[in-house]
C-alpha cells in the first residue's frame, strides 16, 4: 500500500510538530522561568501554524484520497480506514478554520495560563479578566467554524468528547443529583471518621517516594516517563515512549499528593499502553480540533484515572495491601492509625472549596457548576466580570460554601487559561465509563479480586489494555464502551458502586 505509507510518513511530520508542541507546554508548566511566556506564546503558534499549513496542504488532499481508493476494500474498523477517517476529520475541520484563530488561539493559551498562574497567586481575578475575555471570544468563535444544531457548548464538548451535547448532559446531571443528593445528606447526618492525622506533617522526599512506588506497581514505566511537580497536576506524552506526570506537594496534606499521583499515572498507562504501531499517526497524535489526547476522548481518558485513583487506590483491598508500607514509610505520623481508620479517612465526604481535593459523592456537583458557568459563557448569558459572582453563587447552591477569595474559587482551575472549554463533562462522564469499565474487568478476569489483594496489577493493567489502551483512537468512545462492557454509557455502574461504598462505609441504613 504505497499511498497509504506515504500517507503515514507525511503524518508522522505532523505529529512530530504537535508532539513539540506539547514539549514546550511541558516544560512551561514545569520548568519555564516566568520571563519566557510571550516569547513561548509566539513558539506555539509558530508551530501550530505549521501544523495547520500541512493538515490543509493540497499534497496530503492527493495522498488521502489516493489511500482511501487504496484501502477500500479494509475493514471499515481497521486500523488502516479509522486512521484515515481521523486525518480526514482533522483536515477538512481545518481547511474550514481561519489560520489566524489558530495562531491566535496557540499564542493566547502560553501568555493566559502564565497570567493565570500569577492572577492566581495574588487572589487577582481582574488580572486575568482581560485574557479570559479574549479567550472566550475566540472559543465562541471556534465553537462556530465546528458547526452545531442546538447550543454553541455542542461543539467545543464535541472537541473532548465525540457526540455529547449540552441537552445529554443535563440528562446525565439530573441522573447522578437524584441519586447523589439523596446520599450526601444521609452521610452528613452521619458521625464523620476520624481524619485529624492526615493533616501531620509528612516529608515531601518520603511522599513523593512512597507515590512512585505505588505509580510502578500499577505498571507505570519510567524509562518511558518521569515525575515532576507543577502547579495543578497533568499528564502529558510525546508518543507512547515519552510519558510524563506531574503532581503537587504540601507537607500536612499527604493524599493531595497520592492521590494526583495515581490519578495521573492512571493517564499515563493509557497512553503507555497504545499499540506501537500507532505512534505518529492520526490515532494517536494530538491533532488540533480533535480531542487531544491519544485515546478515545477526554472523557474515555479520564475513566482510566478515576479507576486507578478511586476504584483501586481508594478501596479497602488496596489499603490492606499497602497500608503496613505507608506506616513503614511514615512511622511516627501513623503510630496511633490502623488500616481501617485510614481507609475510612480518605473516603470521608465533605463539601469542599477545591475540585481537585473533593470526595467522590461531592465532585461531579464541582464539574456540574463549571460545566453551568462555561456554557453561559459561549452563548454569551453569562459575561466575563460577573464570573467570580456567579461561581460563588452556585457552589452555594451546590455545596453549600462561598469561598472566601477567588484563589479558592474561580480561579482553582488552569482549564478556562488553556483554552479547555467543553473538557469539564469529562471528568464526570469518566467516572461513569470507570465504574463500567471496572464492572465488566471484573466479570470477565479470573480472581481479579484475589490478584488486587495481592497488589498485583497486571491482570487488570492486561485487560484494560487489550480493551481500551491498545486502540488509541482507532473506536470512538461509545463504540469503545459497547465493544468492552456490551452497553454505552450507563449511569448506573457508577451509582450503584456509590451507593454500596458509602452506605458501608458510614454504616447507613438502607
């Protein structure tokens, strides 16, 4: 298949310009002394131009339509015709954008989120009002070169996750509050666990060891990857070869840096896992419009961190396993802690401030909000300066808290600086493919259970690869969840893993 080879060489060209790309972010995210950010900007939409300027090229038209003759007679869902169809995709949704919105938007997303940073910093939301309004410009304006037929929202959530729109997701929203409202107030009414000792000083050096050491057990590979702080946690690849994590410290706040450390390692192994032979390719490389990320959307992604961090790192079976590791490694601040209490400790629900820091019950009411704020933004309800007012007044309506500055209010999240408008749902609906996900592992590998027990990962690590991490972007995500679980996606795993947990961990009637 020469057209197709040839097709393949010129997107690895591609990909090695969007791969850099995501070098630069990294190491802005990271490293980057805070003088470098305009002149990164410029950097990024350089490249992103040079980008565009091949995916819409008249020599990639020939090559594509030359290979599609070539591959006609593939499987539909072969690798050959899916990595086509993705290229596809990319190319015509690119001839349809300005490339002056694509320079704009690469150049804005480096000074926005070093903005960010700082704005964040002093508690300074007029600082970063500016750039947020040029960012929500653009995106509207993005939202409009994607196309959509009910609400603008349609078409940026399209970009993280193929097929959600503003109408399904308030379906899914009112499926999850019905259920989990309901059990919010019955664990508040509830005698909360003991968890005074988590707030003990623990030493950074010993933290981030002890975080590794679990990232490898689930197979996290650091000759392809390395682990890094930052100021909100990420992960990040440069091919399946080139993985890497970040996480955040505080010395009395051990599981925000455990807890992000799983979560991105579970991140990491998607993107470790991808078939080799789809590196460099459309299935694989963060193509721009697309959703950017190596695997099946956003959403497909953020299933894989939410099982390794709160299916397995938050169980009980996982906590008999380590737990004697954990107090090996901070003796004195455990000493008067068993295993039980521990447990109990990092699964205690509590509305809290932060996203990040939320319990599971509570969360997706976090991504709820955002979710509310960010679509009233692009259909223009809702105005840049009335933000931090409106962020206030929901998670007073959601949580029941008003947060007392806007560093632990509208300003937590670095998403709306990057220019992730549409990612927020994500986070929910990975929680749903999670519990899916998780169901279908455990009904299909032999003592699964048994092997997780014993700390060992491989058999679930064997099945979420052969399932979900191989394909790359080969099956869009809900062909993805039928293929593995034999359904789309189903609220209900989720919530009955939930309801089982928590009515067993607060000793709940019913």
């Amino acid at each position: 298949m020469k057209a197709y080879s040839e097709l393949n060489q010129y997107m690895a060209g591609i990909s090695d310009i969007l791969n850099t790309m995501n070098i630069l972010n990294w190491d802005a995210r990271t490293q980057m002394p805070t003088g470098g950010n305009v002149t990164r900007g410029f950097q990024l939409a350089t490249l992103s131009g040079l980008a565009q300027e091949k995916l819409v090229a008249d020599q990639l038209k020939t090559l594509l339509e030359k290979a599609e003759v070539e591959t006609a007679s593939l499987p539909e869902d072969g690798i050959e015709r899916r990595n086509l169809k993705a290229l596809r995709e990319a190319s015509e949704l690119f001839r349809r954008t300005p490339e002056r919105l694509t320079r704009d938007l690469a150049g804005l997303r480096a000074e926005a989120q070093h903005c960010w940073g700082q704005a964040r910093a002093k508690n300074d939301f007029a600082m970063f009002a500016p750039l947020l309004e040029r960012m929500v410009g653009l995106q509207r304006e993005l939202a409009e070169v994607i196309g959509y037929t009910e609400h603008p929202y349609d078409a940026l959530v399209g970009i993280y996750e193929p097929d959600m729109t503003h109408t399904k997701l308030q379906n899914l929203f009112r499926q999850l509050k019905a259920k989990c409202l309901p059990l919010l107030e019955r664990i508040r009414a509830a005698e909360p666990p003991r968890e005074e000792f988590l707030g003990r000083e623990f030493p950074l050096g010993q933290q981030r060891a002890f975080g590794l050491e679990v990232a490898q057990a689930f197979g996290y590979d650091l000759e392809r990857g390395r682990l890094d702080t930052s100021l909100h946690p990420f992960e990040i690849s440069f091919t399946r070869d080139d993985v890497r994590i970040t996480t955040r410290y505080q010395p009395n706040f051990l599981t925000m840096s455990l807890f992000g450390t799983l979560h991105e390692t579970g991140h990491a192994l998607y993107e470790q896992g991808v078939a080799p032979e789809l590196s460099r390719t459309a299935l694989t490389s963060d193509l721009p419009g697309m959703y950017a990320v190596g695997g099946a959307s956003f959403g497909t992604h953020e299933s894989q961190s939410r099982l390794w961090e709160n299916l397995v790192g938050r169980s009980k079976i996982f906590w008999r396993h380590w737990y004697p590791r954990l107090v090996e490694t901070f003796k004195t601040q455990l000493e008067d802690v068993d295993a039980e209490t521990f447990h109990r400790a990092v699964n205690r629900v509590s509305p809290s401030l932060i996203r990040v820091e939320a319990d599971e019950i509570t969360y997706n009411l976090h991504i709820m909000l955002r979710v509310e704020l960010e679509a009233a933004l692009i259909d223009g309800s809702l105005s840049v300066s009335d933000l931090p007012a409106a962020w206030n007044a929901k998670m007073q309506q959601y949580l029941s808290l008003t947060p007392p500055d806007d560093a632990r209010g509208v300003l937590q999240d670095i998403h709306w600086s990057a220019g992730y408008f549409g990612s927020f749902p994500t986070y929910t609906i990975g929680n749903v493919m999670a519990s899916q996900f998780f169901a279908a592992a455990r009904a299909q590998v032999p003592n699964l259970e048994a092997s997780l027990e014993a700390g060992d990962y491989a058999p679930l690590r064997g099945w979420l690869t052969e399932h979900i991490y191989r394909h790359g972007r080969r099956f869009r995500p809900q062909e993805l969840l039928q293929r593995a679980t034999g359904h789309g996606l189903d609220a209900q795993p989720y919530l009955e893993y939930l309801e089982t947990k928590f009515t067993g961990l607060y000793q709940l009637e019913g």
